[in-house]
C-alpha cells in the first residue's frame, strides 16, 4: 500500500476511535444524568438488568398465555361449529277433528346440515314424536312435506332425502 493510503487509513482510524470516545463520555453522563433525575434506578446497570430480566419473563409469560388462549379459541370454535346454529320451525294441522296447529315439525341442524328434524303429530286421542337424523342436510328415512319445509326454513339446502 502506498505511505499516502495508509496515513489516510491511519487519520480515519483516528477519528473514528476519538468519536467513540466523545460518544462513550456522551453516554455516560446522559446515563448519570438519567440515573439522579430518577428515570433509571440508582444501582445502574445491575438493577437495568434486573429491570429487563422482569420484563422478558412479562413477555414470556404473555406468550404463554396467548398460546393457551388460541388453544381455548379453536376448541371453542369447533365446540360452535358442531352445535345447532340452524332452526326451522312448520306448523300445521294434519287431521280435519282438531283444531288449531298443534302438530308440527323442527329441524335443528349444525354448521354442516347435521342434525335432527322432530315431528309431532297431534289428535284428539294422542300425540306421537317422531325423530330423523339428518346427514348433510339428507335424510336415510322419507320425509313429509312439513318436515322437508322445516329443513329449508333451517337453510338446509339440500333437504330431500338420501
């Protein structure tokens, strides 16, 4: 190397070095200053520590607990899409000697269009319940006109029978 290039590296070296001093005794008397105004803690650098220390378990533990609270979240949210959400609701009066809509038809289906439609049919000398799973919106079993209504009024999209 030329004696020109490294009396130049030489005086940058220089100035770099003398910077970092100025701004070290900058440093320090901001930090002492910091210290006695009683923005940092009196024991310095060791009770910073501590200070920073507190504050990554604060942060951890936080963590933690957001882990846990996702877990909650999602099982909550599967517990939600598997409990009823759609209801759909006919009356009716299936027999000329009674009066009133007394019978009728409920389906109660999840999410997915899993569910239950419950019928009961109502006359003057008794009633009868009468219960159909419900798969995907489908029934294994026929249904009535007033059943495959109850599903529709449910949202039940594909409410024929399988």
């Amino acid at each position: 190397m030329p004696a020109e290039l490294l009396g130049s590296v030489a005086l940058a070296a220089l100035v770099v070095a003398l910077l970092s001093i100025v701004l070290s005794i900058f440093l320090a008397f901001r930090l002492r200053r910091a210290s006695r105004q009683g923005r940092l803690p009196s024991s310095g650098v060791e009770q910073l520590d501590s200070l920073l220390n507190e504050e990554l378990r604060r942060v951890e533990a936080l963590a933690t607990e957001l882990a846990q609270q996702s877990a909650r979240l999602h099982f909550a949210e599967e517990q939600a899409r598997r409990s009823i959400q759609r209801v759909g609701v006919v009356r009716y009066n299936p027999f000329e000697d009674t009066g009133s809509n007394q019978s009728f038809a409920l389906a109660l289906l999840d999410s997915e269009a899993n569910g239950v439609v419950i019928s009961s049919l109502h006359s003057r000398q008794m009633t009868r319940l009468y219960l159909k799973q419900i798969a995907a919106g489908r029934s294994q079993t026929p249904l009535s006109e007033e059943e495959s209504e109850a599903l529709r009024r449910a949202g039940s999209t594909a409410h024929q029978q399988a």
